[in-house]
C-alpha cells in the first residue's frame, strides 16, 4: 500500500505538467496564436507526433518546421528587384524603378491628361474630335503597356448654374469618356466628378469657362 501511494505520489506532479501543458496549448489555440515552444538553442519543441507546441508569447510563426504555409515572398527570390516575387512574377527583367502592377509589369505611371483643347459645350457632355483624339492616343498607350493601368476621370465644369446640377453635369462628362476608352477595350476605369469646385481658368471670363469645362484623366 505505501508503494503505490508512492507511485501515485510521483505521478500527480506528472500529471499536473501534463495538464498545465495541455492547458496552454488549448489557450494558444483559442485565441488563434500561432507562436510556438522553443528550447535553448532556439529549436522548435514537438511532441512525439512531431507536432510543434504552440504557447502564449513563444517564438511567432510562420515555421515551416510547424508545417506552417510559407508566404510567397519568404522563399522567392525577386530577380528584377521589383517587389514581386518571382513565382508571379509575369514581366521578369523590369527595368530598375519601374513602377509595376501586382504581377510585376510596368504601367503608366502618373500620367495627367487634361481634355481641355476642345472644350465641351456649355451644359454638354457630348465628346469632340479633339477630345476622342486625345482619347485614342491614351487608349493606344496603354494598349502597349504590359501592366494593367487603372485610370480615374474626373470631370469638372464652369460656375454657371447651381452646385447640384454641375455636379451631375461634371459626372455625365467623366462617364462620356470612360464609355469611349471602355468602347476601345480599355478597362480598370473609375469616375466622379468635381463639379464647379476646381478651376482652372478664371470663371468670370467666356474663354476661362470654356476651360473649366473639361476632364481629367489620372493613370497609375
């Protein structure tokens, strides 16, 4: 009898390592913290299975010893120095500060086109020939780019009127010409519109309101 209380006496610290143990990791686990055990030479701690143990403020993953997904990037090199890695990387060879898009491929890089060398009509939203030109000239550059450009027009008006209705008037512009670049196979195109709000030509003059009527065109 004195025996087996001795075994069960040096049993139940075991016991209670065991649990405590368990415990951590069930704490770990619920609050979704992928740290892990490590020993003294900074080596992940398994259990017999193999399992990495994961603990409240233990070395952060991911591991790769743990079987933890490794990103992309961490085990990629970057060839072109783009910020891509080179496992999606579909433009290797970027030229050296090239802005890229999320598949490493050059764009347009803040490009500026202001339609503004035919003017739209007062309260029009009807695209001229000069404005189609300069239409078609962006259309083909990026046509010709390996990236994907995103472009965001803006159309603007003269202060002639009430706010609320240049605003609509400045948004039907802007989605005039995102129709003709959509019409040229262009995509990735965002519009709003400004209104009165950004001149830039002088509103008291007929040739200063001709200016303002106009639409901006921003690439990136």
């Amino acid at each position: 009898m004195f025996k087996q209380k001795k075994i069960i006496a040096m049993l139940a610290p075991v016991g209670l390592l065991i649990g405590m143990t368990m415990a951590t990791q069930a704490i770990a686990m619920s609050h979704g913290v992928n740290k892990y055990a490590t020993d003294g030479s900074k080596d992940m701690v398994t259990n017999s299975a193999g399992e990495c143990w994961r603990t409240v403020g233990g070395t952060p993953g991911p591991q790769a010893k743990c079987g933890d997904e490794m990103a992309k990037e961490m085990v990629d090199g970057d060839s072109d120095g783009d910020g891509v890695p080179d496992s999606i990387d579909r433009c290797p060879g970027t030229r050296a500060g090239a802005k890229v898009d999320q598949w490493g491929c050059e764009v347009i890089e803040n490009l500026t086109i202001d339609l503004v060398n035919d003017e739209f009509d007062f309260d029009k939203a009807v695209l001229k020939p000069d404005m189609k030109a300069a239409l078609d000239d962006l259309a083909n550059r990026i046509k010709a780019s390996e990236g994907q450009e995103q472009l965001t027009i803006t159309g603007h008006t003269d202060s002639i009127g009430s706010e609320s209705y240049n605003m609509g008037l400045s948004e039907r512009r802007a989605k005039a010409a995102a129709t003709y670049l959509e019409g040229q196979g262009i995509t990735g195109i965002t519009t709003n519109g400004m209104g009165e709000s950004s001149p830039v030509a002088d509103n008291g003059t007929k040739a200063g309101r001709a200016k303002n009527r106009r639409v901006e065109i921003k690439t990136y």
